[in-house]
C-alpha cells in the first residue's frame, strides 16, 4: 500500500502533466488535508521570495547593534524570521529590508545608520554559513536554492541615506542594496510620501529624477511603496526598468489608506512590466481591519496613562494581546489571497508577489499568517481558488526574478555592457 509521501509525490507528477483545468479539478476533488499537504510540497519545491522582512531593525531594536553581534536566527526565535520557521515554511529569498527612520533624516545620520544594518545582516550570513547566504541577483538565489541555503538580499527601506550626494546611489549597491524604497513617513529629498500630507515636490523632487537615472543606470530597482500616488506616476515616467513596490497592498480593500495601491496604479504599474508584493499587515488588507486597531489604539492609549505602563510591561502585553482576541481585530489568511486575486483580476497573473513586512508590522499579522512557517496557508488559499502550479511559481518568485533581471538588463544596456 502507498504511504501519503509517496501518494503525494504521484500526485504531484500527475500534475506537472495536467492541463490548468485538470488540476483545478484534482485539486476540487482532494480533502483539505491532502491540499495542505500539497501547498506545502510546493511551497519546498518552489523558490519563495519575499519583498519585505524586518529582521535587520529588529535586531537593532532589541539592541544587537550595539552588542557588535547578531541575533541567533539559526535557532527558534520569538521574531516573525528565522531559519527553522523559514525552511518550515519555504522561504528562500527574504529581502532584507535595511529600514531607516524618517528621524534620520531630519536629525541626519541616516548614511551611518545604514551602513551599521547593511553590516550587521551580512554578519548573520557570516555566522551562519550553513544556513544564509548573501544574494545580489536571481542567479545567487538559484544558486543559494541548490545548495540548501536561504539568501539575504537586501533591499533599503528610505532613500535618507543617500543624503544628497549622487555618488552614495552606487556607494550603496556596492554594499549589496538592490532596491531603494524611495521614501518612508515623511517626504524627504528624493519623493514625497504617502503618509505625509506637505507634499514637499508634489511628486519626485529633481535630485530624486537623477537617483532614479542612477539606479537605472547601475540595477538597483525602484520601490515605490510609502510614495504619494504623483511621486508613484513621476517615478513610472521616469524610470527606463519596470517598478516595483515592495510591500503594498490594494487600495480597494482599504479605502482613503493611500499607502496602498489604488486599481488603476496596479494596472499602470503591470503595463510597465512591474510587481506588486502584496503586505500580510492586517492594517493594510481591511478597512474593518483598520477601523478596529484605531479603536484598539485608543483603548490601549487610555489604559497606559490610566496604569502608568509602558508598552514593554509584560501586563500591558497582555491586556493587548486579550483586547485584540476578544475583539478580533485581526484580518485572515483567505484576505491576502483576496488581494492577489484583485491583482490577477485587474492586471494579470505576471504582476504580484508576496511582501508580507514580517517583523515590521507588530501584532497585526492575519489569523493563519503569524510568521514565515505559515507561507503554505496562502497557497492552500490560492489552490483551493484555482490557481495552478505555473500561477504558483509566478508568485512565489517568477514574477520577481522576471522584474529584477529587466532591472539589471536596463543597466547593462545603459552601460553598454
């Protein structure tokens, strides 16, 4: 009698030889259980990339920066990363997001803060050789993939560090950055930002046309997540290589949360070749969502100036963590799968990918999405809706890859490479 391994591993051959609509009706026909199993299988057999992951500011917020030392994510962690959860789960290709506070740049420091996470997340793939490797294009990830290895590229969340010196544009893909996230809370000198309400330049500013030129110039792809919806359109005329945005959802699902993606901004971003990663912060998938934290925040908001407790007391932890679960203020697995389909809808299988901001979002990750372990539960969703093995791999990383690899061909035709 064949064991459920072996079943699986049939099941799975079959399907490299079905039509689309076979396997939506193999799948159609599977338990719950035997889809799971079959979701996770491809979440092992495919690369999985992520456009987003914290790991970096965690570490340095729990004060591993100043310890010259790294967090020991070989191991079980309390963090949303870290080797165990991620080989779990199938992630292999987790953008490290080398975030910097708009603080810096109003306070300056903004460049030697970056270069101290840029440091720090190269140390943990020096640390742990056998597990994590450094990547600076698809190829590394391939390559890392075969050997077993889970690859750190790195991506900086905030244009700041550039400060305003052109040449810190290839200063910091020197030092591995492959995509700039142009600006973060507040406008800064190369975009305005979504959550800033000045509108400083109104879109782009002319230093940040020239940064976008050098990015193009040198393969450093351009994140338009945080960017006010004119600096989006500036920055889509501007560019010479597909878009992306990192960590953005859809509008649709949020409205008036311009932080996200309008309809129409997907669909002009997908016909110019580039991605959307759709963000797993519960805040950024519904506007119910949203409605409850905002209530949330100002019952927690009360409650500590009524007890005096910080947001660190394990006794404020705890009313939290009881408040939110009583009120379900969490969104659910099956509402990310919404927002994919919203962007296969509008604009075609070729332009989402998974950016989930884990580590980045705090407790506000959906019911079945608490940490990287949990990837397969999307693709349980994505199954049992339809989706194919090939929509799958585009997902997962295809899609990406594809973007990137445009990114780097643009510079290499810019340079006459």
């Amino acid at each position: 009698m064949l064991n459920f391994s072996k079943l699986l591993l049939l099941t799975l051959l079959a399907f490299a030889c079905a039509k689309p609509a076979e396997v939506k009706k193999a799948v159609a026909d599977m338990t719950d259980e035997e889809v799971m199993a079959y979701a996770t299988a491809l979440a092992k057999q495919n690369i999985i990339v992520d456009g987003h992951v914290d790991l970096p500011y965690r570490m340095e917020v729990k004060g591993f920066m100043l310890k010259k030392k790294v967090e020991d994510v070989s191991v079980e962690t309390e963090g949303n990363f870290d080797y165990p959860k991620a080989k779990e789960g199938g992630l292999d290709a987790p953008f490290m997001s080398i975030y910097i506070p708009s603080s810096y740049y109003v306070k300056g420091g903004a460049k030697a803060f970056a270069d101290s996470l840029i440091e720090m997340t190269q140390n943990v793939a020096t640390a742990f050789p056998d597990k994590f490797a450094l990547a600076n294009t698809p190829a590394d990830i391939q390559a890392n993939f075969d050997k077993g290895l889970i690859s750190l590229p790195l991506g900086m969340e905030n244009g700041a560090p550039i400060e305003d010196d052109l040449a810190n544009v290839e200063y910091f893909f020197n030092k591995g950055i492959r995509y700039i996230t142009l600006t973060h809370s507040i406008d800064n000198q190369i975009s305005d930002s979504s959550y800033d309400t000045t509108y400083t330049w109104n879109g782009v500013s002319p230093f940040g046309e020239q940064v976008i030129a050098e990015m193009n110039r040198l393969g450093i792809m351009v994140d338009i997540s945080h960017v006010t919806d004119s600096a989006f359109y500036d920055a889509l005329r501007l560019s010479k290589a597909p878009l992306i945005a990192s960590h953005s959802s859809c509008r649709k699902f949020t409205p008036g949360f311009h932080r996200n993606m309008s309809d129409q901004m997907i669909k002009d971003l997908a016909a110019k070749g580039g991605v959307i990663h759709i963000n797993f912060g519960s805040t950024f998938l519904s506007k119910e969502s949203r409605d409850k934290y905002d209530a949330m925040d100002s019952v927690m908001t009360n409650y500590r100036a009524e007890t005096g407790l910080s947001r660190s007391d394990s006794a404020y932890k705890a009313f939290a963590k009881k408040y939110s679960e009583d009120n379900d203020v969490y969104a659910d697995v099956k509402i990310v799968a919404d927002h994919i389909d919203n962007v296969v809808e509008i604009a075609g299988i070729d332009f989402v990918g998974f950016g989930s901001d884990f580590d980045g979002v705090g407790d506000s990750l959906p019911k079945g999405l608490k940490d990287v372990s949990m990837f397969p539960n999307v693709i349980y969703e994505l199954l049992k809706r339809g989706y194919t093995e090939e929509d799958i791999a585009k997902i997962c990383y295809q899609n990406t890859f594809r973007v990137w690899n445009e990114v780097i061909k643009t510079a290499e035709s810019i340079q006459g490479i």
